[in-house]
C-alpha cells in the first residue's frame, strides 16, 4: 500500500529543512569569524607591554585588549635641551615627518597631560632614556589655574626641598625637559 502526500506538503518541509540549515551555517561562520577576532585581538594584547618599541617610539600604557595605549618617544627633544613652555608645545609637534599610522590613524606627537607625565615617571625604568639629574624637570601640556604657570614633574633624584616624582605649576618662562607622546 502506497501513501501518497500532496506535493504542497513535501514542498514545504523541504523550504523549513533547507531554512534551518542555511540559518545553522550563518551562525557557525558568525560564531567562528568572531572567535578570530576575539583570539586576535587577545593575541596581540599578549605581544605588546610596557617598554616594547611600538610606533616610534615606547609603550608607556596599554588597554587589557591591545588596542588603545600611549607612546613616549625615546629620547627627549633634541638631545636633552630644555624648552620654555609655549616652545615645549610647538617643538613636541615637530617634525611632521615622525607622525605615523597606527592602526589605520594617523598619530600625532604632542606633549603629555599631566595624568600622562606621571605615567611617564611610574614607568620611567622601562621606558628609558630620561634624565635623572637634580635639575630635570619635564613640562606637561596642561595649564595651572594661574595662566602664566603650567604643571612640570620633577623626575631627578630626592632632594631635602624635593621629592622625585612630585609634581606642580611652574612658570611657563622656565625651561624644562620635554618628551613628546602619542595615542594609539
């Protein structure tokens, strides 16, 4: 005995099966091309720590992910002289030629904030290259309450009247160290 089954019927099993499938194959290429970012970004994370050369520079800072941190430059500007603070500004952005692309963005040397600088000293033995005598001083991009001061942090030795690491205005006539940023 033979049991027929109207052909509307079988169609429409037919369209559900092959529905369900191709829902099942987008969501495993989905899940798997996710899971290869996720394990790429991860991996690159892993790779690059504080002190690692990374875009002309060190790193200073980096996101738990990888994908967003600072860079110090290596050295200060030019080899050590000391700068007033508006020249502070305008010589942390030259030359042009050292901005590069970082991930797809174009990334601009500058001076650092104040939060930054004091990055700059925590990891000073990592990164390198600072001075570290009595008078080393370096100038931070922000301004004091007082227009004519901007915060500098002290990256020499203790001194009785000063403490390593301590930071606060100075005038922006004084002349101070400069080492440039950028963000990534």
């Amino acid at each position: 005995m033979c049991v027929l089954i109207p052909l509307t019927f079988n169609t429409t099993i037919m369209k559900l099966i092959a529905k369900s499938f191709v829902t099942r194959l987008w969501m495993l290429f989905l899940v798997a091309g996710l899971s290869m970012v996720m394990v790429s970004s991860l991996s690159f994370a892993a790779r690059l720590k504080s002190g690692d050369k990374y875009g002309g520079g060190k790193i200073v800072w980096i996101d738990p992910l990888g994908i967003h941190g600072l860079i110090v430059a290596e050295a200060d500007l030019p080899g050590g002289a000391v700068y007033t603070w508006k020249r502070a500004i305008e010589a942390s952005k030259q030359p042009k030629s050292r901005n590069v692309l970082i991930n797809g963005v174009l990334s601009f040397w500058r001076l650092p904030d104040k939060d930054e600088l004091n990055q700059l000293y925590k990891s000073k033995s990592a990164v390198g290259g600072f001075a570290d005598g009595p008078e080393d001083h370096y100038w931070s991009s922000d301004e004091y309450e007082n227009p004519a001061s901007a915060f500098g942090q002290y990256f020499g030795p203790d001194k009785p009247e000063l403490k390593s690491g301590s930071w606060g205005p100075y005038s922006k006539t004084n002349e101070l160290r400069v080492r440039a940023v950028r963000s990534f």
